[in-house]
C-alpha cells in the first residue's frame, strides 16, 4: 500500500479545522461590528459573556479541533515513519476526519448535544484504535 496516502485524511482535517477557523472569525466580526462594540475594548472575558451561541459555539468548536486531532496528527505521522500505513489505519483515519467533521457542523449550526456526543464518541473510537494497533505493533516489535 502507498504509505503517503494515509496523509489524505491527515490534510482533510487540517482543512476542516481551517474551514471552522473561517467560520469562527466570520461569525465573532460580524457579531462584534453589528453590536456596536469598539474591538479595542474587547477582552476574552467580555467578549465570551456578550456572545450568543452562534458566535461562542465556533470558537468552541475550533478549540475541539484542537484537543484529540493532536493525537491524531501524531498516531498517523508514527505509522506513516514506521510504515504501518495499512487499509485498517487509513480506514479509521476517513472516519475520523468524517466524524469529525460531522460533529462541526452539528456544533457550529443547530447543537444538538446528544447527536454532537455520539459523532464525537465515533470519532474518538476510530482515534484510540489507531492509537492501540500502532501501540501493539510498536510492543511486539521492540
């Protein structure tokens, strides 16, 4: 198998964390331009307490896609040094760009909590998978 394709989903979630950036900043400028605030005088705490959920649930999106996609990033550069690239490892790596993905939209549109938990969980299962296949072939290996 080409290891470098492994590097697909790796990307596609760097975009998609890109995207939200976008969307983030799209949504707080507005929300601060309309509301007649002076930007100058906006600290992180104002701005968190005066902003409605459409602009405070990109901003926490965004910090999401940078808690367990770290790990992400890792595990696939490890398999991709160690070349362990597998269709198992870039199977779980599109699911859990797609779930990922999926979780941002319900969370920056209409929030549905209990939907937003399952993706998430969905997500973090094809994570943790990558990350014990790569641990058991790093244990049996040395």
């Amino acid at each position: 198998m080409n290891q470098a394709v492994i590097f697909q989903p790796f990307i596609a979630t760097m975009l998609l964390t890109l995207v939200v950036w976008l969307y983030m900043y799209g949504r707080r400028l507005r929300f601060i331009f309309s509301s007649g605030l002076d930007p100058k005088q906006m600290t992180p705490l104002e701005l968190a307490r005066l902003s409605p959920p459409q602009v405070s649930t990109p901003s926490d999106n965004l910090k999401n896609l940078l808690e367990l996609p770290t790990i992400f990033y890792a595990v696939v550069l490890h398999i991709y040094v160690t070349h362990q690239v597998d269709a198992a490892f870039v199977g779980a790596a599109w699911g859990f760009f797609l779930f990922r993905a999926l979780h941002s939209v319900v969370h920056c549109t209409f929030n549905f909590i209990p939907l937003r938990f399952v993706l998430y969980v969905i997500s973090a299962c094809a994570l943790w998978f990558m990350v014990l296949k790569a641990a058991m072939f790093a244990l049996v290996t040395t």
